[in-house]
C-alpha cells in the first residue's frame, strides 16, 4: 500500500532523567541570560520551583518567578504573566508545571513578543514574529504540551478555550524528569494520566493523522496504557512514573502531527459548564467516542492495532480497558455522580459541535451524535 504524503516538522529536543532538573541551569545558557519561570503555587509548594531557580542561578543566569497560574488558564493569567516579563525584560521562558503553566509560558511569549491580545493568536501561525525560546519542564504527564506548538487560554467569563498555535512556540527542550511528578496528588495523577491515553487513542484515528504521527501514538499507548494503573497503585515507582511521562511526550508529538477528535470535542464544555476536571472528561468520554468511531472499518482496524500494543485481541477489549481505567482512577465514572442530568445533554452537545477537534474526528460527527455520546455516559 501507498504511503500517502505528509509533512512532518522538527520537534523538540527531549532530555529525559530522574533528576535531570539538576542540568537545566546547564541547558537554559545556551538560549538566554534572563529567565522566567512560569509555575504555579502547587509547583512552588513542592519545591520543583526552588530547584529549577537554583540550578538556572548556579548557572549564572538571572532569574524571575512567576507562580500566579491558574488551572485552565485564561487571558488574565497570561496577562499577570506578561506584565512581570516586561518588568524583568527576559529572553528566555522556562514553564515548569503541567499543561496550564507550560501553556501560560506560551502565551506570555506570544504577546511578549508579538504585542496584541490572544484573541489574534488563535488559529495557528498569526505570529509574524520570532517567539523567544522555551523550556518546558512537565510535572505532570498528561497533557503533552511540552511537544506541540499550541497554547490553550480560555476566556475569562466564557471559559472558552482558544487554541492558540505556532511553530515558533514550540519549546526548544522538554526536560523529562520522573522525579518532579512523584509529588502529583493521585486525583492529578489519574486525570493527567488519562489525558494521555485519550490523546494516544485519538492522535492514532484523526483525520490528520500521518506515518510519523502513528508511531508516537503507538508508543504513547504502549507506556502510558502498561502504566496508568501503577502509578495509581505505586505512586513512588519511578520506572511507573518515567513510563507515563515518556508517553505524554510521545502522544503530545502526536497529536502536533495530527490533532485530536472528538472526546476532546465533549470534554471541553464539561469543563467550561460543569467543572469537570478535562482529564476526567476525556476518559469519560473516551470508551463511547471509540465504540461510535468503529463504524469506519479503517478506523477500527488501527483501533485493533492498538489493542494489540495493549496485549488485547479486540477493540471490545479495549474499550473494555479503557472504561477500566476511569473506573479504577479516584472520580465518578458516570456523568450523573458529577451532578449532570439529561436537560443539560443538549446545550453541551452543540457546544461539542463547535470545538475544533470534532471536525479530525475519523467519522463525520454532529451535534445529535454528540447528543448521544452524552446520554450514553450519563
């Protein structure tokens, strides 16, 4: 068969290692002299933010802090960030957290150095001119934002997310260190997780998707669906916990080659309307987006395929797994415990219709369907 074109861009450079936040004092010199670390009170809390202040100051680099970053994070936080950038004039950006701080990094950089607000950044490729360089240093292994050239900025009042995205955004070094997400409360851990396995699943079915797109997909569900049980059993297994955060890496460069779909398309108003935690969400979602996908027998083959990387002979038996991971993870598995009825499925399945991963859904999905999808999780 015919290998179809693609046009696959140069990704980051991984450095991956327990304890490699001790080299990125070492690292960062090469691209800046004055940094800003973008992190959030959580992070602070824990410690990771002092370690990555020392090793960049023992490194003789000038070093601000910025932990004011919200989950979800929206144009205020960017705002909030922006202001101490320009204050202490950097030219070099580490985000050190999960997907909100890295985003939040990317955002501060966007307006930094392209002036306007985020509104003109959505989209992809609005910035006429060069972003400066980023670190992202992940404590959580969910979101993958650490490989993919988009920022997500929600709206204040709306909480609408925008997708804000570049190929000048993408961070210069992800710096992987299991070490940094022992500290994870297990809630996080589960939701991260199983953001990961969702952006695995769906990178591997979309539209977009490419030779070089399925092979990090591949290996994100590999680690992560091995995984995802341990670190919830073992949270100080290190091997456990390098695995899922090796395979965010892996789906998040995944989905730069190919997007998502539409378990994502409903986890969003979840969030926005009820609060659901995303990664909740996703897994929620996730089992009955992949039954309604398998009408495409092309898709349910590669579905198929990654049952097999999961040592299952079926796509029943993945959905199977799937719906298992939210059962064991420290959440409600059914949108009803989460305090949604059924008058609330039609105002959040036309919000799904509009999210802009719907449209790389491998089978055509509208707002009924999505109607259906929610009932079913309810």
């Amino acid at each position: 068969m015919a290998i179809e074109a693609f046009d696959s861009p140069a990704g980051t450079r991984l450095v991956y290692g327990c304890g490699a936040i001790a080299r990125l004092g070492e690292l960062a010199r090469e691209y800046g002299s004055r940094v800003l670390v973008v992190s959030d009170h959580g992070v602070a809390e824990a410690g990771h933010t002092q370690h990555a202040v020392d090793s960049l100051e023992a490194a003789g680099l000038s070093v601000t802090s910025f932990v004011d970053v919200h989950q979800n994070p929206t144009t205020d936080d960017v705002a909030s960030c922006l202001a101490v950038a320009r204050s202490a004039g950097v030219d070099l950006f580490v985000g050190l957290g999960g997907g909100s701080a890295i985003d939040t990094a990317k955002g501060c950089n966007f307006l930094l150095t392209n002036g306007g607000d985020m509104h003109d950044y959505q989209g992809f490729s609005k910035a006429g001119k060069p972003l400066l360089p980023l670190i992202a240093v992940p404590t959580t292994a969910g979101t993958g934002s650490e490989c993919q050239s988009f920022a997500l900025i929600a709206e204040p009042n709306s909480h609408r997310k925008m997708a804000c995205g570049d190929r000048k955004a993408m961070a210069v070094i992800a710096l992987l260190d299991p070490v940094l997400t022992v500290t994870q409360p297990a809630l996080v851990t589960a939701c991260t997780g199983i953001d990961a396995v969702g952006h695995a699943v769906e990178a591997a079915v979309t539209t977009r998707h490419t030779p070089i797109s399925s092979l990090h997909a591949m290996e994100a569900f590999r680690l992560t669906s091995a995984n995802f049980t341990r670190v919830l059993e073992a949270p100080d297994d290190l091997a456990a916990r390098g695995a899922m955060l090796l395979g965010a890496a892996h789906a998040g460069i995944a989905i730069e080659n190919s997007m998502l779909g539409a378990a994502h398309a409903m986890a969003n108003p979840l969030t926005a309307q009820f609060g659901i935690v995303h990664g909740q969400a996703v897994g929620t979602m996730l089992p009955h987006v992949v039954g309604y996908n398998c009408a495409d027998a092309p898709t349910a083959t590669i579905y198929l395929e990654l049952a097999a990387v999961a040592g299952l002979a079926s796509v029943d038996a993945l959905i199977d797994l799937l719906a298992g991971f939210v059962e064991v993870a420290p959440f409600p598995s059914r949108l009803t415990a989460a305090g949604i009825v059924a008058d609330a499925v039609p105002g959040l399945a036309a919000n799904a219709a509009e999210q802009w991963t719907a449209a790389f859904n491998p089978v055509a999905i509208a707002a009924a369907d999505f109607e259906d999808l929610y009932r079913a999780a309810i």
